[in-house]
C-alpha cells in the first residue's frame, strides 16, 4: 500500500508516516513548506519522499498525487488555528486551505478512483446538550468559522469521492507541534495557580494511537462518517489537566505538585470571551469502530502516560 499523506509537518500526519513506515508501507508526505519541516527526530517522515504542496492550486495538487502513484490519500493538512481563524483579514485563507485545498483533493482522489481519508472535528455540532455526537448526525450548526470550514471540507469530500472515509476527532496531542498538554506544562513554570475551564467536556485524542486505526482502517473498504478520540471517559478541561501534572510528579517533576501549582476549576463565562466560541459537548460516540470490526483507542490516561515520557517537559 502507498498513500500520500498531506500535513505532514504538523502532529497527525507525522504519526501517520511513521506507523506506514512501522507496516512497510510507502507514504508520500506533503506540506506547504519547501523541505519537511517539522521536528528533526529521525523518525520516518524525515526519511520518506516529501513534496512541497500548496493544496488551494488544483493544478498543483492534481499533478503530485497523479504522479506519486498512490492507493490513497489522508488529508491531515488545515488550518487549526481556531481564535486566529475568526479575524475578518484571515477568512479567506482559512477557507481556501480548510474548504477549497480539500475540494481539489477530492476531486482528484475522484478522477483518479482512489481512496480518500479527511480528518475533520467535533466543531461541525453546536457543543449544546449532554449526548454523545453519533458519526451519521447531520444535526450541524457550527459555533465558529473553523468548525465551519471543517464542515464544508466535509462536504466537500461527501459530494466528490465514492470511496471516503471522515474521521472526526477531538482535543488533539501529539509530538510534532503545539498541543494543550505542552501548553499547560509550560505555563505552570511561571504561573503557581492556574484557571481551567469544568464546563466543556470531551475526550482527548493521542495522533500516535489515531494513526494506527487510520492504517487500519484505509485497508478496508468500510467507507463513511467515524468518531475517533481514546477510551476512557469523557472528562473536562480542569479534568485533564489535573492528571497530566499528577502523572508529570509521578516521573520525577515536582514542581507540578499540587503545593507548588494550584489549578481552580472555572466556567467558560467566569473563564473570559475568547474569539471563538467553544463547544461544551464535545463527546464524541464511537461505537460505530466496535461495529465495524476496528480496535478502539487506548485509555487516554494510557495514552498521556505514554506521551509524557515521550516528549522533554
């Protein structure tokens, strides 16, 4: 199998290219960039073929993936910059990379009778209610202009590929980039009390674990909407960031100890306004994987543990 796996620079497409590589499976990794340019770890994706891809240029995109030759193509590559996306000056861009980037995508996975596999995001749902988000709700109604532009990617690939599948996730970590945990590790170095908001509710998602049920699952033919994120409850921000210091002490970091580092539960209006509204449900319900015969997620205590000893903090 040979995919070509675009984003490749960012936390979930490096996973990717390393778990093809783990299968002796062919990737082909994509960014804007004119070298790869994530981290420099010697993993896989610094070793792969690389090709420098602006995906708003149709011509540009068609011609790389007709010329890599590939089984498939998983489409990691967007814009996620959430808050930035609502600036008036910035809409376009986000459009153009989010909503027209997969458009050409699709299209060419299309013509060419290839597989396609987008990842998308629980931001497509309003956030409201407490009931998990079933795969095949069209309930949409998106808080803010990521969440919909993820939607109109979604559509995108809907209404444009036979063979596809459309991963929504949710509360992303992973190696190569910025994520909450490293966020919240870092400022509890300069800050003693910290203020995290109990009223948005989710699961967090490992790109390591992700990667491996994407590569499971673009070996098949059961095409259509999934939930993936890891086991083990649904939990709050507060939630999550108290077990990421509580396991931080428990690899040697003391100054995450609850007598050095307060963490105060708050809601998202005693919080403050930030320029995108955020969901409160963010549950994402994933039995739809069991169904199709796909092994869940780790816990995601599992899968912090493991993250933490993975990266330098």
């Amino acid at each position: 199998m040979k995919l070509f796996v675009t984003g490749v620079a960012g936390q979930l497409g490096h996973d990717v290219m390393n778990e093809l590589d783990k299968r002796g499976y062919e990737g082909v990794g994509s960014d804007l960039a004119p070298q790869y340019s994530g981290i420099q770890d010697g993993s896989a994706v610094t070793r792969m073929p690389y090709v420098s891809v602006d995906i708003t240029d149709a011509a540009a995109v068609e011609k790389a993936i007709t010329e890599a030759g590939v089984d498939g193509v998983v489409h990691c590559a967007a814009w996620t910059a959430v808050d930035a996306a609502e600036d008036e000056d910035k809409q376009e861009i986000v459009r153009r990379v989010n909503v027209l980037g997969t458009e050409n995508i699709a299209k060419v996975c299309k013509k060419l009778g290839i597989k396609m596999m987008y990842l998308s995001t629980d931001y497509v749902f309003d956030g409201q209610g407490t009931t998990p988000w079933e795969p095949d709700c069209k309930a949409y109604k998106p808080l803010n202009v990521y969440g919909q532009t993820k939607l109109d990617g979604e559509l995108a690939v809907y209404h444009n590929v036979d063979k596809f599948f459309i991963i929504r996730i949710a509360w992303v970590f992973g190696k190569n980039g910025k994520n909450f945990i490293k966020t919240m590790l870092n400022v509890a170095k300069t800050h003693d009390t910290l203020k995290v908001v109990n009223d948005q509710i989710g699961t967090p998602t490992y790109t390591y674990d992700l990667a491996r049920l994407m590569v499971d699952m673009i070996q098949t033919d059961k095409y259509g909407y999934y939930h993936a994120t890891n086991e083990g409850g649904y939990i709050s921000w507060y939630d999550f960031t108290k077990e990421i210091f509580r396991q931080a002490v428990e690899l040697g970091h003391t100054e995450y100890a609850e007598d050095k580092v307060t963490v105060l539960p708050v809601t998202t209006a005693e919080y403050g306004i930030s320029k995108a509204a955020r969901p409160f449900n963010s549950r994402l319900d994933k039995k739809k994987l069991v169904e199709n015969g796909f092994t869940p997620l780790p816990n995601w205590q599992d899968a912090l543990s493991r993250y933490l000893k993975e990266i330098e903090f």
